[in-house]
C-alpha cells in the first residue's frame, strides 16, 4: 500500500510540473511571437488547477512530519528551499542580467537582485512561498482544520488584487496546500478507491472535464470583471466562468483531485511503462526541472522563433515545453555522471543545520 502511494504521488507531482512547464513555455512563446497558437487552449484548460494540484500534493505528507524538533522542522522546510531559490535566483540573474543593466543600468541590476528577496522573482515565487505555508502551517496545527479551511478558502474567495506576489499567491493558493496536509488520510483512501475502480474512475474524469471546459471556456460577464481572480483581473479583466469566486475555488480542488484521480489510475500501470517510469522520475526529481527549465526552455524558444523552420505557434510551444522538461534531465544526468555540480540540486553540508542521521522511509523519500 506504502508502495503504492509512493508511486501516484510521484506520478502526480510528475504531470505537475510537466503543466507548470508547459505554461510558462506557452506563454512565452506566445508573447514573443505577438500571436496564440493552438497551445494556448490546453494552457487555459489547466490554468484553474495547474498550480491548486501543485500545492495539495506538496501538503500531502506534512502531517508525517510537522511534529519534528523545531530544528530538524526548519531545516527540511524551510532553510532546503531557501538555499535553492538564493542559489538560482544568483543564476538566473547571471543571464537576465544583461538585459536589466541595458534597460536601469548597474544600480537596477542590484535593485531588482535585492528586491527578490522580498517579491520572489520569475519562475522561482513557488520554492519561495512554501517554507512560508509550511510555517504557518506548523503554527495552526492545533487550530480545527476545518476552521482553517474555511478562514483560507475565504480568503481565496476574495478579490484580493495587491500586486504583489507573495500576498496575492498566499491569499490564492494556501487553501490548497493547507487541504493536501489536513485532508491527506481521505485523499489517499480516495486514491487507493478509485485506483480498484477504474471504470468509475474514468467516468468521472470525463464529467470533470467536460465542466472544465465549459467553465473555462465561457466568457464571464463583463459586470462581474472586478471578481475576477488576481492574475485575471491583473490581464484587463478577461476570463470564463472558471475565474469567479467560489467556481475558481471549487474548480480548484476538483482539478487537483482530478489529477490525483489519474495518477491514481496510471499507477495500475506495469512499474516498467515508459510511461509510468517518465512521470515517477519527473515527479521524483520535479524540484531538479522547476528550478532548471527556464534556460533551454528559454534557448528552444529564441532559436525555434528565428530559425523560421516551424512557423506553427502552437507546434513551437510543444518543442518548447519539451527542451524545458528534457533540459534540466540531462543537465541532472551530467551531474551524476560528471561527480561535479551537485550543489546545484543537493545541499551541501554547510548549509544543513540539523545534521543527526535520520531514518529513511518510503514516505520520508516521497516527501
């Protein structure tokens, strides 16, 4: 059973950052290119639960460990994501640099480094915001889990528009992460349901689907634009029904369940499907693509758009996504292979605070 928890979780976060990837590579495309493809309707289909997934399934095994010493608590929770986002936040600067010192000059350059470290910058606002969740996480534990819920989910209602990042994301996406972790024992007997039954389990991935689509796909009206969620209303407004309050929270939890569901399912699958190993190790290794995609995600994007080989927007975004996806697995191979490069996705012992030797479990590894 252990096992096999293990596997739909890692197959899970696997689609999870596949979804992650594939918008980010989209849209970018897009916005060079000045023009929508194809592509832009799968990203719009995922859009009300690409990151609601992301975070239920990273809350999932918090319950196993949120009693530790303080200590050891900080130090997996918090310090292991705060080493990665200062260490690629200082990569990532290495090339946008350039770009910001043409446009602000040296001073800018400096500004916009010390200011990520109060707005998280780019694609890195995710590593950012969860020691964050894990810690207040930590300090409600002993409040009734349905009263937080309802407190967060109330908060995801809101048309909260700041601007700034860290107070809209937190406002839009704690519920969820807050879910994985209080709900965790149902989600798994859920799971572990579905995964005996999976006729029913289809069934009910194409009712989901099909209220998806029309939710997403059916402008809202254009009275109820102030209630829009944050990143619609930040794009002038626009979106279906899928951005209005209590749809876009429902909407959210269902699409993360959907994606638990087919995980789920496609653990029924031989341990050696190309399929079920491809997302197991993605999912396994997601932080080594998160962090890592956006230079040959990036790189693909500029050589495809000038090349002028492939004019298809849509067929550029698939390329895209996948050099964002197979980039990072080949630079993670080259550091095993190599011996060199391992402080890019393992911490080095002088940035562990709680070194006492722990005890390794099959959810511990998940974890």
């Amino acid at each position: 059973m252990e096992k096999q928890r293990v596997d739909w979780v890692d197959i899970a976060k696997g689609m999870c950052i596949i979804f992650v990837v594939m918008m980010h590579s989209t849209l970018g495309v897009e916005k060079a290119a000045g023009v929508e493809g194809w592509m832009h309707y799968v990203v719009s289909f995922a859009k009300p639960f690409r990151m609601p997934d992301f975070f239920l399934i990273s809350g999932l095994f918090l319950g196993l460990v949120i009693d530790r010493p303080w200590r050891r608590y900080l130090d997996r929770k918090v310090v292991h994501f705060l080493y990665f986002y200062i260490l690629w936040l200082t990569i990532q600067f290495v090339f946008k640099a350039p770009g910001i010192a043409a446009e602000q000059g040296a001073h800018g350059v400096v500004s916009a480094y010390l200011l990520s470290f109060v707005e998280p910058f780019g694609t890195l606002w995710f590593i950012y915001i969860l020691p964050v969740f894990f810690l207040v996480t930590r300090f409600v534990r002993r409040v009734p889990a349905w009263l937080v819920f309802c407190l967060l989910a109330l908060l995801e209602i809101l048309p909260i528009h700041t601007g700034w990042v860290m107070i809209d994301e937190f406002c839009g996406r704690f519920v969820y992460f807050f879910a994985g972790y209080a709900f965790a024992p149902v989600i798994f007997r859920a799971a572990d349901w579905l995964r005996q039954r999976p006729v029913l389990g289809l069934a009910g991935l194409a009712v989901w689907a099909l209220a998806e689509y029309v939710l997403v796909f059916t402008p809202a009206p254009a009275a109820l634009a102030w209630l829009l969620t944050p990143e619609a209303f930040m794009a002038g407004g626009r979106g279906g029904w899928s951005e209005l309050p209590l749809i876009s929270l429902f909407l959210g939890l269902a699409g993360a369940f959907a994606i638990v569901a087919t995980s789920a399912l496609l653990s029924r699958l031989a341990e050696a499907n190309p399929l079920h190993r491809a997302l197991s190790w993605l999912g396994a290794h997601s932080i080594v693509v998160y962090l890592a995609f956006f230079l040959p995600m990036a790189v693909a994007r500029t050589v495809l758009l000038k090349s002028g080989v492939i004019t298809d927007i849509g067929t550029i975004s698939v390329l895209t996504t996948a050099a964002g996806i197979i980039g990072p697995v080949i630079l993670y191979a080259l550091v095993q292979w190599s011996g060199y490069g391992h402080f890019l996705f393992r911490r080095p012992t002088w940035a562990i605070i709680d070194r006492a030797p722990q005890k390794k479990t099959a959810a511990v590894a998940a974890e």
